[in-house]
C-alpha cells in the first residue's frame, strides 16, 4: 500500500465491532492467508498430503533424527495427533521411526528415499502457491513481509 493510501485502523483493543474485528486483527488475516494457501495446496494433481504433513516432512528434512515428541511440540500438535500423523507417514513409506539411541523411551523420524521424492515435490507445488499469494505484493513487500512474519513468530521457533 502506498504511502498516501495508507488508512488508520483502530488499536485492536479498541474495537468492539465485529466487522472492525476482522479488517483490524492481524491474526484474522493471517488465518485468511494460511486458507488461501490451504485451498492451493489442496488443489494439487499430485499425490495427496496435507499442509501439516508437508511441514513435518519439511521439519524432519531440516531436522534429521527429530524426536516425534519434539516434532509435536514445535507444530503444535497433541501427542495422539503426532502419532496418528506420523503412523499415517510411515504406512506410505515417507518417513521411518525407531527408537532414540540415547532415550529408548524416544523415538526418532528420517524421512525415506520416497519421503524425500514427495517432499521435493511439494516444495516445487509450494512454491508456486507463494507466487500465487504473494502476486499482488512487490518484491520489496514480500520481503518486508516474510521478515515481519518471521519477528512475530521468532519467539515460538524452537527449532530453527
């Protein structure tokens, strides 16, 4: 937005109207956002995985040998759906889980050869739906942007 179509939206706490709600709260548009990308993703022609099984072949990528309790905590996921998940991952030959060699209580997530395939995959797919959010926003925006993102959610990034 340029500089003279700037508009002032009230302080958060200040609004009491709902339809203000929504044009004011920062985490109202993300989550518009994260939909706009949910449905891109889910138009994929290829093989069917969701946004949060992308992440934990993308978590488990960047963090070989990732313990699964690790791996719930950073998504935020419960322990039954960080199971049910990576059993759903490990049924389709993407990711494997063995136990931890320094806690047998832990277990540990590689990816396969066929889970790194998948993942390269959809890191192309993922890619375009980038593009295609982030058409309406110059470079210089969309590098603001990404930095912006990364500050508010610097502080809950355990891992990275």
């Amino acid at each position: 937005m340029d500089k003279d179509q700037h508009v002032q939206q009230p302080a958060i706490d200040q609004v009491t109207d709902s339809e203000e709600f929504m044009q004011s709260s920062i985490g109202y548009h993300l989550r518009q956002a994260h939909l706009m990308t949910f449905r891109r993703f889910a138009r994929s022609e290829a093989e069917p995985i969701t946004p949060t099984q992308f992440m934990i072949l993308l978590h488990i990528d960047v963090h070989p040998r990732l313990s699964q309790s690790d791996l719930g905590n950073f998504l935020g996921l419960d322990r039954a759906t960080t199971m049910a998940i990576v059993r759903k991952l490990q049924a389709r030959d993407l990711l494997q889980r063995h136990h931890s060699t320094a806690d047998r209580r832990k277990y540990e997530l590689d990816l396969t050869p066929s889970g790194r395939t998948t993942l390269r995959k959809f890191l192309a797919l993922q890619a375009g739906v980038e593009a295609e959010l982030t058409s309406r926003l110059n470079a210089r925006e969309q590098a603001q942007l990404l930095k912006l993102l990364k500050k508010l959610t610097s502080e809950t990034d355990g891992l990275a």
